[in-house]
C-alpha cells in the first residue's frame, strides 16, 4: 500500500514495486488506476480503504507513506487552520 499514490514520489514508487511484480495498491484523493480513493488524514476514511484492501487482496504486508502536501508560503506565513491540515496530512495519516 502506498499513500499518496497520486503525487510525483508515490506513483513513482508504485511504478517501480509494479515493476518488480509487486501488487499495488496506492490510497490518494486523486482516483487513477490501482488507487482507492482516501483522504488519508480521515481515521474512517483509512480504516475503510484498508478493509477493503484486505477484504479484496488479504492483509497488505507493506505501507509506504509518500503523502504529503505544503502551504503556500513559509512557516511564518501559515494560518492556524492550514498548519493543522498539514500536520494532519503529513503526520497525523502515518499514525492512522
């Protein structure tokens, strides 16, 4: 499994295990093939997406976590609201 399957590094990885003849299953909020559609910062969200993998592939036995986003400026230069998204999405979702 590999979260943030979508961006630059994650389809990369997902390329690349492909490759190797690794199944492959990304999670991003961006739909394409082989990703289940999750906002990975969502603790529901998450738990479905892995029941489903599960159910359709068995227990995945490897998580990648290549999410991650940034705000529009520097630190400095963040909002409360936008720093806590970031948090959320590049912390919080390795935790869930």
């Amino acid at each position: 499994v590999v979260s943030g399957a979508a961006g630059a590094i994650g389809s990369a990885v997902c390329a690349r295990l492909a490759s190797d003849g690794d199944l492959v299953v990304g999670l991003d909020l961006i739909a394409g093939h082989g990703i289940t559609v999750c906002d990975v910062s969502n603790e529901n969200e998450v738990e479905g997406a892995f029941s489903d993998i599960t159910r359709t592939h068995g227990n995945p036995t490897v998580l990648i976590n290549a999410v991650g986003i940034t705000g529009a400026g520097g630190i400095e230069e963040e909002d409360p609201a936008t720093w806590s998204r970031i948090l959320e999405v590049n912390l919080t979702s390795a935790y869930l």
